[in-house]
C-alpha cells in the first residue's frame, strides 16, 4: 500500500495518514515550519528510522477482551499512556488554535502540555476542562520565568515540563529559506503583552521565530537553575529533551518525576540519537528510581507506543500527529487523531496478548530485517 | 532479471513468478485481501526481508541423487516438509474453492488444513483423499466451538491446528479502504447454515470480514482454555501463531504436539518480528522436547524451506502461494505450485549437499550481505 | 560518476567497465547465459554486495616502487594471483573461443584452466604456451572421467579441479525462460565426438544445457569418489566449489593442494553466502595446513583481488570479467581485461603499503558503512 | 528538503550547500577533478555514508552562551578545530587560487595549508597573514625536496604535513575519461620555474595531473626516509594519510607530532576505510602520547566536526567545501564557507550541551538507524 498523497481525499483511517490532509490544508511555509527538522534532517528522518527498525515479540492467548490503556503520567491520570506534547502557536494551524486541540484532549482524556509560546491564553484553556501541563522555556528574565509558572500553577497545571534541549533553536533552514515569520494574528499569549514581536519581522534568510526565542530565552540555564527553580514551586518537575543516561540521572537526583527522552522530533541537534535508540539506557540508568520515562519524537501510531512501552517508557508525548488533526479539521480533526491512536494501541495490545501496560513492558524486542533489499 | 509483472503472459518457472498471473486474474479488492497486511506493512515487507538478509552455507559431495524430501508433520506422513496453511474462504479466488486446492494437495502429498472459514464443507474435502488438517479459530460459542472440532475429528482431521494470534483481525487498511466484503456466493461452509452474514454486509471504511470475525471470535481465550479444550478431543494439538520462546514451551507443557511460528503473514500485530527471525529462538526452547516447530509467513519457494529447516524448522506452511496457484489456474495451478515447490526443494537440497531434510538441519546459515548499495 | 551503459564507446578504462562492451556484443540469449544467476539472484547479487560491504584498512611509507605481484597457485607459478576460471564454451562468446583467451592467459603469465566443457580441443591449447589447470565435471561414465584427466595430464595440465558444487545445475530461470541452447557450431570438443547433443536441442521453458548436464554429470559424487580418482592420477587436486570450512578440510585432509571457495557465480544453490563472506571461515580451517585458499565469485578488479588477499586467500580465479574481455574483443579484449586488472592490482597494493602479497595478507579490514543513507 | 541543485540561485546556508553553486562555476572536467575519488568511487561515498550511519548523544543544561571553539592544532592557535585541507592548484577553480583562500583562512583565524602542488608562490600567501602549514609531498629528487623544505619554513610555515598516502596517484577514471590535463596559466608556483610541464600535455584516457605526479614523486619513500627528513628540520612533523593504528603509533614513535586520519578523500585507494571509521583505533592507539588526530575526508558542516571530536580528533582539515566556496566566490565565496562552518560548529556545540572542545570530546556515540527503509 502506497503513502496517501498531499492530494488523497479519503479520511485518513490511520493516525500517519493525516499528514496528507494536513499539508493540503496549511501553506508550504507553515507546513515546512512543522513537518522540518535542523540542518540536513538526518534525526527527523532517523527518528522514524529507529522505529521500523525494530521489531515486537508478540504473546497469545491472554484474555484480551478488555484491554486497560489507561496509565498515571507523571501525577496524572491518563485513559492512554499518552499526553499531547508542547507546540508552539497552535493558532498557526487553526484559528481556533490550542483551544481545539485541548478540548480534544479534554474529550480524550489525556494530559494537555500548555507551551511557553501557547497562542491562547491560560485562562480559556483551563476552561477545557483538559488536564493541562505546562511546558516552560527557560526566559532570560528570572522575573517572568516565576511569574509564568506561577500562572501556570494557578490554571491548575498538574506539573511543570522544562525544556532543556533549545539554549537557542535548531538550525531550520527550510525556515531560513523560507524568511518564516507569523502571521500578525498569532502570538505568544503567555507572554507579557503578547509579546512575540520579533516572531513577526520577516527577514530574507532568516526565521524571525528562531530570531525571536533567541532574545527570549537564555542559553546560559544550568542544573544549578533547575535546582533553584525546583525550590520555587510546588509542581511536580520533568524534564523534557535528555537523551543521555547521566543527564537522565541528574534529572532523577535533582527531584524530576519523569524525563522526557527527546530529540525535539529533529529539530534541535541534526545527528542526535532518535530518541527511541536512546530509550533502553535512560530507561536502564532511572531503573528502580521514582522518576518515570516518557518518549517522543517519532511516534505515529498506536504500535510505535507498544514498541516504546517495550523499550521502557511509561508513556509518550504526541507531537507533529495531533497538529496534523488540528490542521485538517480543528478539533475534531484533533478527536479523529486521538481517536484512531487509542484504537491501534488497544488494538495492537490485544495483538501483542497484553491485556495492560505492564504486560507490554514485558515483551521483547530485536531488529527488524530491513526490507530495502531487492534482488536487481 | 526484474520481476515478472502482472501483464506477464509467460507461465511462471518458478513459485515465486505465480504472483503476477494471480493478481492478473483477480480483482483489486481481491488482490488485496490476499496480498495485504495490517497497518503499514512493515512486517508484512520483513518477512520476505528475513529470508532474503539469510545466507545459508551448502555443502559438497554428498550423494544427491535420490533427495528424500518426505517427512513426518505432526503425525501424519508428507511429500514435502510442507503443509499447505488454512487460508480462510478459498471461493474468493476460484469458485471451487478449497475442493480444488484440497485435490492439488491430495496429489501433491501435502496434508491440507481446512480453515474454520472454508468456503467447502468437510463432507466434500474428506472425498478429495487430501491428508486434512483441521484449523481452528476459538468461537465465542463452546458450543458451537466443540461441535466444530468434533465434525472435523469426524471428517478425519488428522490433528487440530488452533490460531492463536487472531482474538480479532489485525487492522487492514486496504480492505477497510476497499469496504471489502464477501460476495453472496461465498460462505463459510462449516458454521451453522453457512452463516457469514456480517461479511457480506458492505460498510464504508470498515472491513466486513473483519467486522464478522469481531462477532464470531473470542478475544477473551487463554491458556487454560486451550488446555479445556485438548481434554475434549483425541486429535493432535498444534498451536498456530506464536513467536515467543516462551509461548512455545507453554504449548509444549500443555501436550501440543507442534507450534507454528507465525505472524499470520503480516496481518496481525504490524511490528511483530518475522517468523523466521523468530524461529532459532524458538526452536531452542523446545530443543529435546516432544514438539515439532513449523513455520509461516513469507516461504516462497525451495530455498526458503531449505533456509527454514536449517535453522530449527520441521516444516513449514505454505500459505499466498498456494492461493496465488488458485486464483491463476484452480486446481491445474495449485498442482503447478506445489509441483514448482517440490522441485525447486529438491534441488536446493541437493545443490546444498543434502540427501534428507535430516542434512538440511545441520547446515550453517550467516547473514547476507545486503546488495541495497550502489556506488553513486 | 555513473557506470557505463551498453552502448557507451569509450573504451573500458577499468576491469568493471567491460561488463558494457560484452553486452553489446552479444546477444540477449548468450548474455544471459553469461550473465544470469540461479533462480532469484539473490546470490549472484550478494557477491558484489559482500565486496561493496567490506573495507580494507591500508598501510603507508612502504616502498611500493616495485610491488611484487607473482604469486605460486597451486604448483603453478603466476605473473598475478590470478587463475582463469573454468568457463564452459568460450565459443559462444567469440568464434575463436578459448584459443583466444588462452593465448591472452599465457601472455599475461597467468595459468588458464579448461574446463570439461571447453569448446577448443586439448592439443591447440597445449599450442598456446599457456600454464594449462584442467577443470573436471564428474562424469556418469568412470570410464570416460578417467580418460579425460589422462588426456588433461597428457596435454599438460598442472593440476586437476574437481568442480564440487554441480550434482546439476542451479535453476537458471533465465536459460529456461530463453529456451537457451547451444549453436550447432559450438561443441564440448573434449568429449567423444564432441558429444554435447542435448545442449543443442532447444524446447520450450527448458536450458538445453542444464540438459545436457543432466544426463552427462553424477549428482552421487562423494568424498569417497574423489579419494578413489586422487589415487588413479598424479595430477595435484583441488576442489572447486565449497564454502563451508569442515568440507575445506575434509578436502585438505583427502590431500588437495587447494580449495577454491565459490558459489559458482551465483548460477548453483540461491542464497548460498557468498564467496566473500564464506572466506574467513575456510581460511582459518586450512591454516597451518598444506592446502592454499582460492576465490571467485565476485571478483570484477584489483581492489577485489586485494581484498580478498586481506580476508586470507592466496590468489582468485577470474571468471566473467574475461568472458566481457572475450566477447568484446577476442584475444586482444581478454589481454586488456588482464592488463588492467594487472594494473588495478599493482596499484591497489602500492596504495595499500604492500610491496608483495605477503604484506597484503596482513592487511586489516572491517565492514564499510552503507551509503544507501540518504537524507528524504 | 531535498538537496539544492546545481542550477539552485539562492544563497547556499549551510557549508553542504555550496556544493551546488561550486558546480555550476566550474567546467565539467574540473569538476571531476575536484569532486571525483578513485575507481568506483565507493570509498568516496563511504566517508560521507560513514558520518550519516552515526548518531551523537547530546548532553542538555550546560552553561552553552558562550562556546569557546578555539583550540590548538599542532602548534598553532585556531579560532576553530579546522585548519585547511592542502589542495593542488586553487587556480584552477578561481583566478586568485590560494590567494584567495589563504587570506580568508586569515580573516577566519584558522590554519592554511599550502600544497606542494600551490599555484600560487610562498611569497605572496606569507603577505596574507594567515597561519601556513606547509605540505609535503616526497619528491624523487631529493635536493629539491630538501629546499621546498626550507623554502616552507622560511615563509614561516608552523608545521611540516608529510602526504603518506600517495605513492602514486589513485586511478580517477573521471580524469582519464576526460583526458584531464592542467590549463597553461595554472602553475606548480613551489617547484623549480613552476615545473608542471607533464600536467599540462592532454592526452587521451590519461590523467596528465596523475601523469606529472608520477613523474615527480617517489613512490620508494618509508618511515625511514622520514626520520631522515625529521632530523633535518625544525617543523613540527605531521604525517597525513593513514589509517592504520600500528602506522599513527609508528609516526608519534618516529616523533610526529600529529597525524592526519585520511583517506585523501576517496581519490586514492579505493575500498580503503573512511577516515570515521579509521578514527576510533587510531585514537586509541595514541592515547596518552604526545601526538595529536586530526581527521579529514567527508567533512561537511559544523555536525561533522562536532562527531569527529566525540571520536577522538583534536581537530580536521577541511578539503573539498574551502574549495566550494572558492569556486562560487572567490575570497568571499571561501569567508563564507568558514563562517558557516564555524557558526554550524558553534550551534552544534551548544545543543550538545558542550561548553567548549573537551565537553564534545566526552560525548557518547552510537549507530543511527538507517532510514533507507520504507514500507513498500
Ligand atoms: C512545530 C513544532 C513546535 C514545537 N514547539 C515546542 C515548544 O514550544 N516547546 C517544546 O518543548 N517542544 C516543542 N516542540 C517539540 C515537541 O514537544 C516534541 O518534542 C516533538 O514534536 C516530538 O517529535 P514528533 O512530533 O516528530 O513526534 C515542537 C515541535 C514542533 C513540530
Ligand atoms: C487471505 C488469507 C487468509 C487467511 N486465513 C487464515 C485463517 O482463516 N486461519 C488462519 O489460521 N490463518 C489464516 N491465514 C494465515 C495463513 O495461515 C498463514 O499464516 C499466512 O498466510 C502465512 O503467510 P504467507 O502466506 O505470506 O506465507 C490467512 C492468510 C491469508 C493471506
Ligand atoms: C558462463 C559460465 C560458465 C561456467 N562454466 C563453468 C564450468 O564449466 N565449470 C566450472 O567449474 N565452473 C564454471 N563456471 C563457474 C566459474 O568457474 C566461476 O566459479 C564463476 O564464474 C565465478 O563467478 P564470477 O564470474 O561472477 O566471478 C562458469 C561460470 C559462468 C559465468
Ligand atoms: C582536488 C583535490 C586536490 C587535493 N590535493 C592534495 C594535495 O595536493 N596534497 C594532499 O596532501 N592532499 C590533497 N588532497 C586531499 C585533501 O588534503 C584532503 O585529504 C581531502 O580533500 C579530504 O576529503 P574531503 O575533501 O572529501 O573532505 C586533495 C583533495 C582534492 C579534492
């Protein structure tokens, strides 16, 4: 079966196939902005990669009839050991932006992390009745950091995900290439005065948002600043983007409920380790410490969250497919997405004889034989 | 020398050339029914990967000139190390259905597992003088389930072959895409009065097979029902599906006389590790045990049996292509398959030095180099 | 810089480029006899692949002014660690047939072995001053076998290759799909009366040769019929045609001077491993005995050679890259192809640090990262 | 994103990306020169498949604001690890040749080395400013090579680069295809009355650059010939061009005070490791000695650095991008190609969480999945 093309008009009946819908539906700079990794794209493309290169060990004859998906993220209850990963500006894609996909969230029942650069405020959000977690950059100005996780607090986030892999953004030249700025309409409205004007000054060669979080955020955060955050809140800590054990350790020795192995689906260091390859180690280092191991960059389908259960994680963060939802349909785009990925975890559970989570955690894993072989 | 297309009207030389006539003389949905997997097809491509990334080292000097290729599966005496697979409703692809590839294997000197959704009922096959097998998929009625097993006993079922990998079909999006569904003509012969109603109803982005198998089959089956179940019947019991070493053992302390490593040919838990990836570990679980290992999914000619028993099968089943002998020829080109298998076995034991399929277990296998490279 | 196509004119400027000419020269039936592998090709492929895959490790500031690049092959001294390998009916190529490449085999120094299927007689090879190596297929008739070594010793001949792994020949797909049969002029000048009647009765879906072979090869051939032939001849032996190391030293034990580890270019058992990959294994069987290691099946240029020095063979034989130099030039086209692999040697050695082939042996290699990679 | 064509017009932003306008400014025959390797080219592909088959594992929360990327490369102080590859003749991809690009590897702080094969004299590139490394390549005559010597250190070279790896030059068939030979006014500027007489006499399928070379080196030199020249001047001695651990030992034994990782960019043995690969051992073997690895061959971007020193190199030349960017632009062509670099070093640093050259030094390494798979 081929790849649905940008131009397929049948409803997607898989989570990867609404990337056709998407690009249909957004122009070719706001879809290279999502769709584009740093430099080459080497991890954007070894991100998937790692997946298909490995293989599950399926069991039988568990009694599979009522499959139980839901999981503890962090404090949270989930109905699927899965939450929704920070992006920025949601309204890039939707005009009803992040309100969409957290209602989708909200109706799924799974966690909503809330960025830093959320396009719509706190307030409307919490309205969701989404469980919401918030995702902060590390501001160069220590008085608005405080100030956005208190806010963060205050609209009932359920913890605080520090983002440790953007001392400054990535090197996206699609962006570059394409003088990507946003629109007037979107902006950063967790910030003071919706402050994202440098995002908005188009310039040749340049992405005015790269050009952006360049002033805004500080390069300079060390482990010290996380401990002296951590401190200042009562919100339960992970950290978001590690993929080295020691890190990972650190993380677990400094208070951190959960990391987040990541390589920021490709778009920060081109050539680091898909975060699936970097799975086993982290997940091997925080053994028997209370801190759990999320994953993303790269999971497209309910069989990608099984194989990363196998490997060790407790759950993933769902980035590029709930906006390719929230691209081609809004919030029930959103809903199909998150509708489809609860099926083809249920589904591939069942066929992996796990009646829950913690059966996956037992199945093993070897390389997949890889098929580009073909006798000439 | 490229691949035969399927416009080719040159017969095929060989098992693997039937595809081409077969998807000539069948329908797209058809086509894909047959030939499709679940998902993404990963496993589905990996199983021939499997093969084709295995080289096996032959020897010399042995005398070949009377290769014996018979063998005994399970309990009952073959031609071939081969058992032609339960592949459910053959009237799909010929409107003789399982009568014609029965009398094929009847000739040939195969056993042939009818399939719980034959299209033929036993009365007919049992006349066919075919070695039968029984292959059963676990009825959500007991009732129905053991009548079942005991008409096939009856109809001289020489063991009894229970699918473990299916408490309900993997998801197949060809067939989801096709609205795929059973013409009225076609009807599975061995439930009470042929009743496949739910199959036959088209339904828009749903698989009506699968649909009817969702109400037919229990996902809820176990271990322990397997173990009810072979205290009700004298037959042989061989557990179809697993790829676990550990699944294995199972099978074999419950008294199953042989497993069939197995990933249904792709169409289950897309991810799952081919079968013959699967087999070594397999085999060595049940090395000294009283339970022959089988298996499936991707055997496509006598170099793959070959490459099987080298490492640790007793046989295998032939599942596509048998059915690609069908579609292209009914009964005529069922025998041209297995007529093309036999001979294509022979002589790769004998190009491998081997006089018995006691030889082939003792050769070495090493991985082969892939030949995906090219200088650019 | 892509590979030269078919009707590419410049002259070849490395070994590899004759491919090329060869083919414009022939037509598609005999080209496809050269040409061609057994069943799938997967082996035929892998050959290359196995070269493409292994990298060697050079060394410098030797004194490579006057690199040293004769070699002792079995008995035979050698301008090149380099035999021509045993190839059937080089009249189809070109109507001098072996009298031409042996005649550019005895110029370039290096020993030319006929083969049972040699289309010129003894006597006017013996009249080309090549070293002469002769090639035996067991024959049905013991009678005849002994006959033909006795006419080999007679001519000449400096030791005796038992082809080991043709009980019959592979299932060239394309042979059969060509109806491929041998010209009335070209004949098995070696055998009473130029016996080779089979070979040149087309019929439809059948090798006329892979016929003729039948009826005139014993595929009972054992060990023991070797030993019996050893004692009845002087002539020094050497088994063409393993690859695995306990048959390697089942034939040094019997008293072969040599092995030549080979699938047969890829014509005999599909998914044999290749030569390349089978080496290691053998050489380190033989080490420390009196038995030298030969390779083919692969070899198209000096790098090649190199390698296969570094993996532990003592020399290769050349087989299809001649029959290019043949077909597109005759005796002149088979001189250039040994020039220039004469060439490409010595330079590969020089650039490798090696002033002899006893430094090459020592040579270290690993596998060579895959540059299928390429970023989407 | 795929890779700029040649006839792409914007503004190369990345170092990879000048490849593209460097083709368009050049004759195809220079083209060849400069990007073609030896033989089948598969070394040449290698050394860049070898960087994209590895993946980093970045380090997160280091204090990343101020990346220090200065280090010392033999004895000289450089604003990056990076010091310019010797590469014969600049003049003959830009009229101001070695002018041009000395001066920009002044303004970017970074090391220049000059080519026995410069085009352009020692005078003029010591006006530029920029730190000289000489490059050796062992003349026949040994006066000559005695002077060129001391010529180089009079101009004020910090350090002498012995080429180890060119006895000879390797076969470029693109070169002999294209009967390459150098235009009348591209000179050899450093040997006696800018002799390169020999490059300049075109003549069919011979490289006239290869052909003047054999002319003018020694392929007879040895370690002992090195010692010879070490004791006869006072340059810090580099020797460029192995591979081998045991010849990285043998050089810092002999006194060495750096070696150069190389495979001379896939131009000369061809099948010979890339320099990635080679690197490990090499760096292992010189562990706690008191000589420096540098690494060349496939260097493309600040990435490549960045993997290069998490494998143990102090430092790499960089060969064929200085030569892009010459090519489309002159001195400003060659500044921002190394403005590039070192702002891709930069970035890549700091995403690694490596505050300066030894954090990048500690970093893990690991496989990158390949992605050439794709579901069929
Ligand atoms: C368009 C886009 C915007 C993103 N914005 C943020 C962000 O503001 N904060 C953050 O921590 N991660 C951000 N990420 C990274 C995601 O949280 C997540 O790590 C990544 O999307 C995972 O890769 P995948 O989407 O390919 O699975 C963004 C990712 C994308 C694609
Ligand atoms: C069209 C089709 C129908 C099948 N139906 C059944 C079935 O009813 N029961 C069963 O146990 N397996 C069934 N199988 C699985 C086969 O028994 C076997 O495991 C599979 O075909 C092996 O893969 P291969 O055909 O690619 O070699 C079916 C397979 C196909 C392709
Ligand atoms: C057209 C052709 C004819 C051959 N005939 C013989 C033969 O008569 N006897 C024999 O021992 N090997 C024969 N061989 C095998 C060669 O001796 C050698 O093993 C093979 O060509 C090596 O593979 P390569 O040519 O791809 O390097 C033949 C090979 C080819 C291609
Ligand atoms: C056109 C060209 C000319 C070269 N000339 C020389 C030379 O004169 N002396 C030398 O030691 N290396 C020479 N080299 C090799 C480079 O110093 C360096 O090892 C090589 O370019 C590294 O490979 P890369 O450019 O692909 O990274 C040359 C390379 C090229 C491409």
């Amino acid at each position: 079966m081929s790849a649905p093309t940008a131009t397929d008009r049948r409803p997607p009946l898989s989570v990867a196939e609404f990337a056709g819908p998407a690009r249909s539906a957004l122009s070719p700079e706001v879809w290279d902005w999502l769709a584009g990794g740093a430099e080459q794209e080497h991890t954007l493309a070894a991100n998937r990669a790692a997946f298909d290169r490995l293989a599950v060990v399926p069991r039988v004859l568990a009694d599979v009839s009522a499959c139980d998906t839901t999981a503890t993220l962090v404090r949270s209850r989930s109905a699927l050991p899965v939450a929704v990963a920070p992006v920025a500006y949601h309204r890039l894609f939707h005009p009803e932006g992040e309100l969409a996909s957290a209602r989708a969230a909200a109706a799924a029942g799974v966690p909503f992390t809330v960025g830093t650069l959320s396009s719509v405020g706190f307030e409307e959000l919490a309205a969701t009745g989404a469980t919401l977690w918030f995702q902060l950059y590390w501001l160069r100005d220590r008085g608005r950091l405080l100030d956005l996780v208190a806010a963060a607090a205050a609209a009932g986030s359920e913890c605080l995900v520090v983002t440790a892999d953007v001392p400054y953004m990535g090197r996206r030249l699609r962006d570059a290439r394409n003088a990507f700025a946003l629109p007037g309409d979107v902006r950063a409205a967790l910030l003071e005065g919706g402050a994202a004007g440098r995002a908005h000054r188009a310039g040749a060669e340049v992405s005015a948002v790269a050009a952006h979080t360049a002033e805004l955020l500080s390069p300079a955060v060390t482990w010290a600043d996380l401990a002296w955050l951590h401190e200042r809140t009562e919100l339960p800590l992970v950290v978001k983007g590690l993929l080295d054990p020691a890190d990972a350790l650190r993380a677990a020795e400094l208070g951190a409920e959960a990391v987040v192995v990541s390589n920021h689906g490709g778009r920060q260091l081109d050539r680091a380790v898909p975060s699936l390859t970097a799975l086993p180690a982290v997940a091997e280092a925080l053994a028997g410490r209370d801190c759990q191991v999320l994953l993303d960059s790269g999971v497209r389908g309910g069989s990608d969250v099984l194989t990363a259960l196998a490997l060790g994680a407790s759950g993933v963060l769902l980035g590029r497919p709930l906006i390719w939802g929230l691209a081609a349909g809004g919030e029930p785009g959103c809903a199909r997405v998150l509708e489809l990925l609860a099926a083809e975890l249920r589904h591939a559970l069942g066929l992996a004889g796990c009646a829950d989570l913690g059966a996956a955690a037992e199945l093993r894993t070897t390389p997949m034989p890889c098929p580009a072989w073909s006798a000439p």
